[in-house]
C-alpha cells in the first residue's frame, strides 16, 4: 500500500534505492480516534504518513480555542520536524480512525542524509514551520518587526510659523531648527514651504525677501496619521513623487515625515531602491533600479511583510519606473495625454514583471504625428527593462490601443455592441486602466462612459461577469483540495474568479477604484457586501498571492523549474498553509454562487 505515498512528494525526491529501503523498513499502524499518536515534549521514534484518516496538530500551550495548529490527512507528512528536533513541541492527535504508516526516526535521518534534495525539504520545512506557527501563537498575522514601525515613530516635530511670516523669517527658522519645512496656516487649512520653494521664490521667481508665505506655499498636502504604518508613508511618498508627508490628527498638523528618515529608520539597502528609481537621470540609470525589483521583492517576502503592503509598494515603484521612461523617451510637448496601464498593473496587484498592459488617450485636439515612432521607442525601452510584450498586444504601440477620448469612447460603445466575443475581454481589460503619467483627467472621462454604457445593462453585465465560472475550484467532491502531482492553476483556479468578480461588482456600482482590495471597501461601503465577508476575500486574495509569488520566487532562484506557471503543488505546503488554502477555495467557491445568482449567470 505505501507504493502510492512512495510516489508522491517529498518522497518523489528519493530515488529507486532509497524507496527500496523505506518500503522494507515501514510498518503499518491502527489509530482510534482520540488516540494520543505524538505528544508535545515526547521523543519522537517515527516518522508518520497517513494513508486513511486525519491526525489533529494541537499546541497543548495555546489558549483555548486555538489550540489546533493543523490536520494532516491522506499522504500528509508529520513527525518529521520532531526527529530533527529531537522532541515533538505539538501533540498529534487522530481525529478518526486512522492508518498511519510509521518510518523509523533512525531510518529517516539516513534517508535526508544520503539524498540531499529529500533532507533540504525538511530542514526548509522546520525553519518555515517554525516562523509561521511563532506567529500564530502571537495572534496570527504578525509581521515582521520593521513592519510594525508606525508614523508616530519616526515623526519630526512641526515647525508652524504664523501667515504673516516672510520668506526671509522661513530661511531664519529653517536654520534655527535645522529642519527642511515649514508649514502655515492658510485659508482654514495647512500649506508648507520647504528649503527648494525659498530656493525657487528668492532665486528663480525673484521674490522679495519680505513676501508674505501664503504668496509661495503648497497647499495640497500629502498626509498621513500617526497611527498609519511608517511603510505606508513610504508607499505615499513614492506614488506622489514628494519627499515628505504631514502627519494629521483631528484635522491638526502633529508632524512631518521625511522620506531621508523613513530610509533611514528602515536602514536596508533593499529600500533604496525607490531612491535609486527617483535618481536616474537616463534610461540606463533607470533599467539598472528597475532590475532590483525582484531583489525588494524578495527581500519583503523574506522579512514577512504583509502582502498588500508589499503590492502597494511595488505598484508604486513600477508606475514610477513606467512614467519615468515615459517622460525620458516621448517629447516633452506630448506629456499632457494619458498613460495608462491595465491588467494586474493598472489593479496595482503585480509584485513581479508581467506582461506590459498599457495604453494611450490624447486630448480631443492634440495632434502626435510621430506617434508610432515613439510609441514604439516606449515599448522598447520597457522591454529593456524586463517588462515582456503583451501576447494580445494590448501595448501602447497598438493603434487599437491609444487615441483621442472621442476615439476610446467609440470603442466602449463598439465593444459593448459585440459583448458574447471580444469585446467584453477588452471592456474586462479597460476596467482596471490606471493613470501613471500624464492628465488623469483624460482617463475619467473615458471611465465615464465605460460606467454609463455598461453599469446599468444587466445583459451585458451578465456577460462580463459569466468568466468567473470559467474555470473550475481545485476542490474534490467532498471538499478538500486536489493534489495533481503538476500542481494546481493558483491563478485560474483561485485568484482570478475572486478579482474578476469583485471587478464586475465595482462595474456595476460605478466604482472607480481599480484595486481589489480597495474596490471590496467601495462595495462595503455601498451595501453590496457585507463587511465580514468582504474581509475574508480579501485575506483569501493576499493567500492566493502569496502562495503564487512564493513558487514564482521559487523559480527566480532557479527552484522549480518544472512547474508552469501559476502552478503550485499542494502536497509541499506545510498543513497549515492547505488548511488555509482550503478554507480559502470554500470562499471562492461561495462567492461564485452568489454572483451567479447576483448576475443571473445559471440561465
């Protein structure tokens, strides 16, 4: 009976000599349910597999009511990380009757010793384990400390200075207090001067020294609150292209951030890069910042930051390199149309380079003749930079893809018209445009229209939603995950029904945000969902992520390789993680029944 365990992972790692000697060194044992297999603190002289059953993880220290680390099932794997130890920390549990095939602890450690690859998996296992059960025990979705760092930490006392006061009072305070701002009170709100407004006003303005503040000061301020996330500020300052941000409680200026303290307090170089990105001077400066993306990535994943803080950041960052290239590369008398990006970019949800899904619209009257040219020379130079073209050519350089806001408002109506083929890919595919460089302006006037046109047509709208029963939950018929031996489609399967649902509700609703995340608040907040339920998508969202960007790291290291894209294989998670992600398809499969019936999409 243990040939079908045999042939599964992580014993697939072995080979035929190593299986050999397991099959003759196994036994068979019976557990009832209640049976105490493994106790916490206990030696451990096996190795289990389930072959029937379900075996309960419990941490006998937890307080009651989450006790239960995890279940372990058919072809599951435990006992493992308690050989290594040399004692078990969990109790092992059997929930039913269960069979579980024992591997001796003398036998086991041979087998990781002799075949490298067999013993890398449990020892990444026993750090893995080790991580995410701490932070179980310590509420559940902890991070790691930096990401705890709050506004208030790294915050500069405000340096407010009465309306009244000149430019030449600001150089005096500034350098009085050593500080880079100043801010007033002006018109019932805050405005500030930093050291580059006097610069600019005394020097290149040819101000008097006697000008009164209000005269020069920036009233739109980017703000944050001290209980905010200090990566959040970071996040703030790098979308809105500013070096510091002002910190608001009860509509009172307590503070300000400035982007050399956040780089500082976080102090690793993984960080700079959003620096590095601000600094290039040329395409070359800006593809080589551009390359250490994947770095951060890595870096943020390794430190256990919270998912949608790492998606932030890097949609973020990517818009900035984007519209950067687009200000180097296009004349500087064609900046005022619009970039936009779509897909997963323009969602702000991609972490590592996808396909480039951009676009273009132009003012009703602004004339590009060298159009083509340099909207290739755009395409090019984000292909430098590790942004690969878009298979269905949904690029800027694609004619069917830039024009004026009369043009793309045509296409709305013209995809509409055509909603059983392509069109309603292309409406899908509009529906999460963002604006990175340019007149934003341009976008919401062609967002207008994809709301009037679509959001009130039930036909249509049940046509834009029907996808999201296109492919099928990798759940069996009674609930619990599939386990190809290729993996499962995480994308297809799991994250592309829960986002494309979500889009079509924020469609229906004339919600302009484009981000999942953000888009589940707007539905919230318009009584389309409950808050609750929201909530859990929206986890469900940052697992499914997670675990693709986990395999898609994988690869980045030259790690499984064999697997397709999006592909991950359920018997390597650890049986927390399956429990999740269990739980987590149940979700998914529930939200598809209800936009079935929201949509009408069974008739």
């Amino acid at each position: 009976m243990i040939e079908q365990e045999l042939h599964q992972h992580p014993f697939s790692l072995l080979d035929e000599t190593a299986r050999s000697r397991l099959r003759d060194g196994v036994d068979l044992a019976y557990f009832e349910a209640g049976d105490i297999i493994l106790d916490a603190s206990s030696a451990s002289e096996y190795v289990y597999v389930v072959h029937k059953g379900s075996v309960a993880e419990l941490d006998v220290q937890a307080p009651d009511g989450r006790e239960q680390v995890g279940v372990y099932a058919a072809g599951d794997v435990f006992g493992a990380i308690s050989v290594l130890n040399g004692k078990s920390r969990y109790r092992f549990r059997a929930e039913q009757q269960s069979l579980c095939y024992l591997i001796p602890a003398a036998l086991f450690l041979t087998l990781c010793e002799d075949n490298a690859d067999f013993g890398r998996h449990f020892q990444q296992r026993l750090v893995e384990k080790g991580q995410r059960l701490a932070e179980r025990r310590e509420g559940g979705v902890t991070m790691a400390g930096f990401m705890l760092a709050r506004v208030d930490a790294c915050m500069r006392e405000p340096l407010i200075m009465a309306t009244t006061a000149t430019l030449h009072d600001a150089v005096v305070a500034l350098k009085q207090h050593g500080v880079d701002s100043v801010l007033i009170e002006h018109q019932a709100q805050y405005a500030i001067i930093t050291k580059t407004d006097l610069l600019t006003a005394l020097v290149l303005q040819h101000h008097d020294a006697s000008t009164a503040l209000s005269v020069v000061a920036e009233t739109r301020l980017i703000t944050v609150s001290p209980s905010d996330y200090l990566f959040s500020a970071l996040t703030r300052m790098t979308r809105h292209k500013v070096a510091r941000v002002v910190v608001m409680e009860e509509r009172k200026a307590v503070g300000v951030v400035e982007l050399t303290d956040v780089l500082s307090f976080f102090s690793s170089r993984s960080y700079v890069v959003g620096l590095e990105i601000e600094k290039a001077d040329s395409l070359d400066a800006l593809q080589l910042a551009s390359a250490r993306l994947p770095e951060l990535v890595d870096a943020l994943m390794a430190q256990g930051v919270k998912m949608r803080f790492a998606m932030e950041l890097l949609a973020a960052l990517n818009g900035r390199v984007m519209g950067k290239a687009w200000e180097m590369v296009m004349p500087a008398d064609q900046l005022q149309g619009c970039l936009i990006v779509m897909g997963s970019e323009g969602r702000g949800e991609q972490i590592l380079k996808t396909d480039q899904d951009n676009g273009l619209i132009l003012g009703d009257h602004q004339a590009w003749p060298g159009l083509p040219r340099d909207a290739e020379r755009f395409t090019q130079a984000l292909l430098s930079m590790g942004y690969p073209p878009c298979p269905g050519k949904v690029m800027v350089n694609n004619p069917d893809w830039q024009g004026p806001v009369q043009q793309w408002q045509e296409r709305v109506y013209h995809w509409a018209g055509e909603a059983a083929g392509k069109g309603v890919l292309n409406l899908t595919i509009l529906a999460d445009a963002h604006c990175v460089a340019g007149d934003r302006r341009l976008l919401e006037a062609v967002r207008e229209t994809l709301f009037d046109r679509c959001s009130g047509d039930d036909l249509l709208m049940a046509h834009f939603a029907r996808p999201v029963l296109q492919f099928a939950t990798p759940l069996n018929l009674f609930g619990s995950l599939k386990k190809p031996q290729h993996g499962i489609d995480i994308k297809k399967g799991a994250l592309f029904p829960l986002v494309h649902g979500v889009r079509a509700m924020a469609l229906q609703h004339r919600i302009a945000e484009t981000s999942t995340l953000r888009r589940l608040k707007k539905l919230v907040a318009a009584g389309a969902m409950e808050a609750s339920f929201a909530e859990d998508l929206g986890e469900a969202m940052e697992l499914f992520s997670e675990l693709r960007l986990n395999q898609q790291l994988a690869q980045w290291h030259g790690q499984q390789t064999e697997l397709q894209d999006n592909h991950i294989v359920v018997q390597s998670l650890s049986s927390l993680e399956r429990d999740l992600l269990r739980d987590a398809l149940h979700l998914v499969g529930d939200f598809k029944q209800r936009l079935s019936r929201r949509f009408h999409l069974e008739y």
